[in-house]
C-alpha cells in the first residue's frame, strides 16, 4: 500500500489526471450499473404489483356475481331511477326491479373480460420516472396511472361490448319493461336514461376499486407482498 502511495506521488501530475479520469469514469459506470439495476427492480416490482392487482381482484369480476354480489362495485339503478326502483318495489314489482338491476351487472361482468389486454399494456410501457413517482406516492398512486393511462381505451373497448351484452343477457327488454311500466304511471314523470353509457362508467369504476383494493394491500400488508421484488421494492416505500 505504501508503495502505491509513493508511485502515485511520483508520478508525474499529467498521469495523476490520466488516472484520476479512470477512477471517474470507472465510479460513473458503477453508479449507472447501481442506478440501471434499482430502476429494473423499481419498475419490476410495481409491473407485478399490478399485475397482481389485475389478476387477482379484476379477474374476480369476469365471473358471474363479479359485480352482482360484491357490494363494493355492485351496479345498482341510476341515480335519476332511484325513484322508479322505489315505486317498482311499493306496486309490487320486486321481481322486476331486482331482475333490471342483476342484468345491469351481468353486462358489466361480459365487458370487464376485455380489459386485461389493454391494462398489460399500459403496464408494459411504464417508465422508470412513473414507476418511482408511483411507488413513492399515495396508497392508490399505481391504480391512479392505469386509469389515466386506460380509462379511454377501456372505455371504448367496454361501451360497445356492454351495449351488446345488454342485449345478449336481456337487459334491454327487462329495462324497457320497467321504463314503459314507471312511465305509464299517473303523476311520474318520463325517464329514459343512456343504460350503455351508465353501465360502462360504473364498469370502470369497479375495475379501478379492485385494483385499488390489491394496491393498498401490498403497500401496507407485509404478507400480501408473495415475492422477494415486492419485498424489495415496497421496503423502499416503507421507508419514505
């Protein structure tokens, strides 16, 4: 060692440059290697978390009663049909009413079945900068950039899709039944509310409180997190 120092003294200061030059250098590429790999498990761990998310809680929803009998996304009537689910039920048309509400589910549990593709796209192509920002934002900030990234192309993907299923799983006939009956009503006054358009927003809104769901497991339940990158990667936000 002391030996080194000596020749490094001695050297004349032209090759003390050379050489320090190296060590820069030889010091910037460990850092870009040191950096490259924190961005690859960064980006990884939140491309599984997510996947995780649309796995397990999404795919939940393609199953019949997906929607149907999970009360945190259940499809109900539209908030300017409140009134006529009331006076279905106070006539005696129960049965009616209950049926306009589970065909209204069953469009949305057809529709959700096409959004997969679409969301491992949007994963695909996440940046290292979203990855970070997501992983050091709040408990939703990974479901928040699926739905600024997905929410248009899922939209145009389900309303045609729901538009059909409407009519493949009956909802059509069933909801012009309950309009025709409220609206010939004495005193009511006419509905005739856009059920694709409603139907496929609240489609959404479900597939994005799923995901939310299994984002704010993994970032705050140690034993959600099933593999060593998640256990990696979120330790970096516990520790923000």
């Amino acid at each position: 060692m002391k030996k080194l120092l000596l020749l490094l003294f001695f050297l004349p200061l032209t090759a003390q440059a050379q050489w320090q030059d190296v060590l820069n250098q030889v010091k910037d590429q460990l850092g870009k290697l040191s950096t490259q790999n924190s961005s690859v498990d960064i980006a990884g761990g939140l491309k599984e978390a997510l996947n995780n998310g649309i796995s397990k809680q999404v795919s939940k929803l393609t199953a019949t009663d997906g929607f149907y009998k999970n009360q945190l996304v259940k499809i109900t009537f539209p908030d300017e049909m409140q009134k006529v689910d009331k006076t279905l039920r106070k006539i005696g048309l129960k049965k009616l009413a209950d049926d306009g509400i589970k065909s209204l589910n069953r469009a949305a549990e057809e529709a959700v079945k096409e959004a997969t593709p679409i969301f491992v796209n949007a994963i695909k192509n996440m940046s290292f900068n979203d990855a970070k920002s997501i992983l050091m934002g709040n408990e939703s900030a990974a479901t928040d950039y699926l739905k600024g990234t997905t929410t248009s192309d899922l939209y145009a993907q389900f309303n045609p899709i729901i538009q059909q299923s409407i009519g493949k799983v009956g909802a059509d006939k069933i909801w012009t039944n309950i309009i025709k009956k409220y609206n010939n009503l004495p005193g009511t006054s006419k509905v005739n509310p856009d059920l694709t358009d409603y139907v496929t927003q609240r489609a959404l809104e479900g597939v994005f409180k799923m995901i939310a769901v299994e984002e704010k497991d993994i970032r705050t339940n140690l034993r959600a997190r099933s593999s060593d990158l998640l256990k990696k990667v979120f330790a970096l936000q516990d520790r923000k």
